[in-house]
C-alpha cells in the first residue's frame, strides 16, 4: 500500500466529524463484469474509538473489516495503524433485480429499478440457533415505527438465558427493530429487514434471524424500495468472475458457522458447482487460489494466470 499524502492525512483526521453515510452507492459495471469499487485505506487516529465507528463511517460490516484487516484489535485498534477498508467487491452472481442478500459477506445489494446502479449496505443476520435462511420472496409490507412481538422460539431461547421477554415491545427508543422494518412474504412474515437501536452487531451474526441494519441504512431503504420488491436471500462465501478483459477474480468470505465448535477460518468452504468448475481452470494461478481459499480476506483477489495477481484495488484516499 501507498502512504498516505498529507491531504490524505488531513481528510482522515476530519473523518472522525463527518456523519455516517446511508449505504455505498456504486455505478453497475457492464454486462458480463462483475467487479465493482476500490478499496481505500485508513490510518487509526489516537481517539479511543472501537473499530466499530470506523466500520460505521465507511458503510461496512465489523467482520468485513476484520477479515480485511487480521489482528486488528475491534475494540481499541492501534492508533498509527493502517487499515484496508473493503468497498471493492464482486456482485454476487444472481439476477440484478430488487434485493439480494449473500448472508455469508453479511452484505445486502439493492438494484433500483431502471436505474444503472447498486447501492451496498452491510448487515447484521441470525446468529447460531436462529439461521436467516436462503430464499427468494418479495417485500409484503413497509412498518414504519414498528413494534416487536417476540415469537415463541425467540422467547424460549431468551429464558434459557434467565432473560424473560416481554409479550410486545412497543416503538420507541428501546426496540430493538429500531424506526423502520420491511417485512418479508417468506413463511408466516416473521423475517423483517429492519433497523436496530444497538449501536454495535452490524456486519455480524446478532439477530433472531432477521434482517438488521444501522439506523441510517434503513432509512433509507426504507423510503426506497416499494412494497412487492423482489428480495433474494443466497449463502455464497465464494464468489467469482471472469472480466469481459479476460482477469479472473475470487473473493473468498468466511463461512457461517452451524455450531459454536466450528471455526470459519478453517470450516470447509460450501461451493457451487459453477465456481468448482472455475476454481478448476487451468487459466488460474493455483498457488494463488489457493492462498485466497485459506486467507479468506473478503476482498476480491486476481488468479489468472501472467497477471500481477494478488490482492486488487491499490486502496485510495480516505472518503470524503
């Protein structure tokens, strides 16, 4: 990585007073490209803040950050340090219509109708015991000033932790759906997409099974998308793509854990048999494939052969 120029030094120091964004808006590559963005880079300022605010600033997920960034302490990270902050990734390879959700990045892509555009939100899922699960559904209503109505399952699973829910948490700054939720037609409509009133879980497996994310985030979303959206909910931690310039690209995430013993460094990585035949190609650099199937960074990386391979997007300036 480059350092930083002075401007880029002043831009990160003002960082710490500039508001969070709603979302990372991205133009759609061409048809048949898949690899959106650029990475940036950040230097810790000497402020005390956890990871979680610079995650929050940048419009990603806390995990994200931590696969792009290995040893960075979430809590106190070390003021002087150099951070990758991951906004370059490939769209998942999934009809460019509505919502998609891959919960294995933990992020959602919203494609805006007849718009040339995509705009990226990271997200929180269901942790251990309340799986979001994969589907393909619509949007069947828009709640603003929701309250939440705990569903049995979630109520047993709270009293095993000597926690005794109440029957409903009304709106207001103590509910834990936040301002706004979009209620998904899956099952019985207990999945929502919704907001959160915790300022920490974005981009980690924290809810119930819904949808959650940063407050600002769902706002916006909110007021976008309009009822009978088509939302798509896919479990891919690898995904990859061949440019219309002949690059070959993967970015490996790390996969959702399925008990508290598994480790998603080392878990055995789910593929589809599209991306088995990918990985097969003898166009790839195998020692590089590799080294992205065991790094698991969540940044796209370059496996084709004769290229300058290894980790893409020379990370920019800070965000202004």
């Amino acid at each position: 990585m480059k350092s930083f120029t002075l401007a880029g030094w002043l831009l990160a120091s003002l960082l710490t007073t500039l508001p969070v964004r709603a979302g990372t808006d991205y133009p759609l590559p061409p048809a048949g490209s898949r690899l959106i963005g650029e990475n940036q880079r950040y230097i810790v300022p000497d402020d005390k803040r956890p990871l979680e605010d610079i995650a929050a600033r940048f419009s990603v997920g806390l995990l994200g950050m931590l696969e792009a960034n290995p040893g960075t302490d979430p809590w106190l990270p070390t003021p002087g340090d150099e951070l990758t902050i991951p906004t370059q990734m490939l769209l998942p390879e999934t009809p460019r219509e509505g919502i998609v959700i891959n919960l294995a990045e933990l992020r959602l892509f919203y494609y805006p109708a007849g718009e040339n555009r995509v705009v990226v939100y990271p997200i929180g899922i269901g942790q251990l015991g309340a799986i979001t699960p994969s589907m393909v559904t619509r949007i069947s209503q828009k709640i603003p000033n929701p309250s939440w109505t705990p569903t049995p399952n979630i109520r047993q699973r709270y009293a095993r932790q000597g926690i005794t829910l109440p029957g409903t948490v009304p709106a207001g700054p103590d509910n834990p759906m936040g301002q706004f939720a979009l209620r998904l037609a899956y099952g019985k409509g207990h999945y929502l997409i919704h907001g959160t009133n915790a300022d920490f879980g974005i981009g980690m497996r924290v809810s119930s099974g819904c949808i959650r994310l940063r407050p600002d985030d769902i706002a916006a979303l909110f007021n976008a998308v309009p009822v009978g959206t088509r939302v798509q909910v896919i479990n891919q931690p690898v995904k990859v793509a061949q440019e219309p310039d002949g690059k070959r690209y993967m970015e490996v995430h790390q996969p959702l854990s399925r008990s508290e013993r598994d480790d998603p460094q080392t878990a055995p990585l789910a593929l589809t048999a599209g991306t088995r035949q990918f990985l097969r190609s003898e166009q790839n650099d195998r020692q590089v494939v590799e080294q992205a199937l065991t790094r698991r960074s969540g940044m796209p990386v370059l496996v084709a052969k004769g290229r300058a391979l290894g980790a893409v997007g020379e990370p920019s300036g800070s965000r202004e």
